[in-house]
C-alpha cells in the first residue's frame, strides 16, 4: 500500500515552506529546520574571534590554573570527578 503523503505539510501536519523545510521562524524571520542556521553562524563567529586572540586563551588558561590552586580547587576537582564519572553516578549523587 502506498503511503500518502501531501505537499502542503511535512511531519506532524506542519506546514512546509517554499523550501520544503519544516521549522519555526529564527532570526530575521526566516524559517529554520532541523538545525539553526543563525545560532550556528554566531557560534562560527564568536569562536573565530576567540581564537583569533591568542591571548584570550593564555588568560583564561591562567585564570584556571590560579582557581585549581585556590581556595575553590577541592570543589573544582570534585566537579571534575562527578563530571568524568557519567550520567548515571551525578544522578546517583544528586539523589543522596
């Protein structure tokens, strides 16, 4: 039996756009699909900047050094245990 399909909506009954793309209106309200073309292009955008300034990376590199040694560092390496241990064991942990 063929399956029946209809070319005024996709999946679930959604309206298709002009480019057969099901998706909510992102920003400049253009219809975006399965992913998000305007996050992605800010994400590509920020992390070139970021890496751009070779600097910035030393700095925060530096900051980190100075929290592990700090007063904060036995919170911080218990953060990264929990966090290196799974899904399951913070869930565990959490519920305790």
């Amino acid at each position: 039996m063929a399956k029946m399909n209809s070319k005024k909506t996709g999946k679930l009954g959604a309206k298709k756009s002009s480019n057969g793309v099901n998706g909510k209106n992102g920003a400049n309200g253009r219809v975006e699909g399965e992913g998000s073309y305007s996050a992605t292009r800010a994400y590509n955008k920020n992390l070139a900047r970021a890496l751009s300034d070779k600097g910035s990376i030393e700095r925060g590199a530096e900051r980190a050094r100075k929290a592990v040694d700090g007063p904060e560092g036995a919170s911080l390496r218990e953060a990264e245990k929990r966090g290196k241990s799974g899904p399951r064991a913070a869930k565990a942990a959490r519920s305790r």
